[in-house]
C-alpha cells in the first residue's frame, strides 16, 4: 500500500455530464477521490485530478492495489487519454523508449518461431495493456536469435512507454506471442 499509486488503462469512456472515465486494475498503491495523479505514456505526460472512484457501480473515496475500478478524470476528454498509458502519483514513473532486456524467444513448440530472427528485428512489445512496436538492436557479435534462446539486447520503441526496471513484457508478431522478457536497464 505504500508504494506510489500505478494503474495501468484499459479502457475509456465518456459519461455525459460527468466527463472521462479510465478503467482499469490498480497494480500498485492507493489512490483517492480528490488526489493529483499523472497519464505517462504514448503521449506527452500530462497531470489531471482524480474526481471521482467507482467500483461495481459504487462510487468509493479511494482504490486501491487489487481492484478494479474506473476514474473520473478532471478535464480530460475522451480523446486525451488511451490504453496503454498509466495513472500514477506525479513524478513515480517516466516514460522511456529505449532499454535493455533480458529475454526467452519461444521454440516452434512452445508456439513460438520458427526461424531466427536479426539485429533490426521489429515485433511488438506488449507492456501491461498495450503492444508497441520497437527495433532490437543485438549486442555486438551476435548475428542471429535462435527460438529458444535467453538473450540480452536494446530496444528502441516508436513510442514511450510507462516503465521501470524489471517491468515484464511479451514479444508479439501479429498477436501471437513469440518471446518473453524484463527490462534490464532503461537507457532513454
């Protein structure tokens, strides 16, 4: 419960007369009726009051880690906001576009590749709610992955993403996931 507040969007709605609503799992934290919150991710960050907390159609004082809940968010509109982006306490979580990971390519058994792939590698990494495209960059002297390898390598993303290190994610190729991993280390 100490932790700063982090929940990850995955849908949004405007309710007539009362404004946008995010919803989504709280991950991490607590958040409250009233608290200054950020949306990092996919866009410029931008700041926003929490004005309202409902669950199972109960309007609450307050979330918290665990439960699902929709957030009425203070002057933003329905198209300001998307899933993919996070709610957090201001200033807990950056948006990046480049890391380090560690990560396990799956086996054509395991329903993953079946061929190896090269630097300049372009899947998707689908971070929390949202898969965003990004270029693998090998480390030096690395020519090729081959399925079922535990490899490191840098990514750069099209776009920022909320993350920390240790955040996990899958690797995609047109919805079917072929690799595993965590950030290692962010690098921008």
């Amino acid at each position: 419960m100490d932790q700063p507040f982090l929940m990850p969007i995955e849908d949004v709605f405007s309710i007539s007369g009362r404004g946008t609503v995010v919803t989504g799992r709280v991950e991490r934290g607590v958040i409250n009726v009233g608290d200054e919150i950020e949306i990092v991710g996919i866009r410029d960050t931008r700041k926003t009051t929490c004005t309202g907390v409902e669950m199972f159609r109960k309007l609450l004082d307050r979330g918290e880690a665990g439960d699902n809940i929709g957030a009425l968010l203070r002057g933003v509109d329905r198209e300001g906001v998307e899933r993919g982006q996070v709610l957090c306490k201001p200033g807990s979580v950056k948006p990046h576009t480049k890391f380090e990971a560690e990560a396990y390519i799956l086996t054509k058994e395991e329903g993953g590749r079946h061929t190896p792939f090269f630097a300049n590698y372009r899947p998707q990494f689908y971070f929390r709610t949202t898969d965003v495209t990004g270029t693998v960059e090998l480390a030096a002297g690395t020519e090729m992955v081959m399925p079922g390898d535990n490899v490191s390598f840098g990514v750069e993303l099209i776009a920022p993403i909320a993350m920390e290190q240790g955040l996990r994610f899958a690797i995609r190729e047109g919805g079917r996931t072929v690799g595993a991993g965590v950030v290692s280390k962010i690098t921008e």
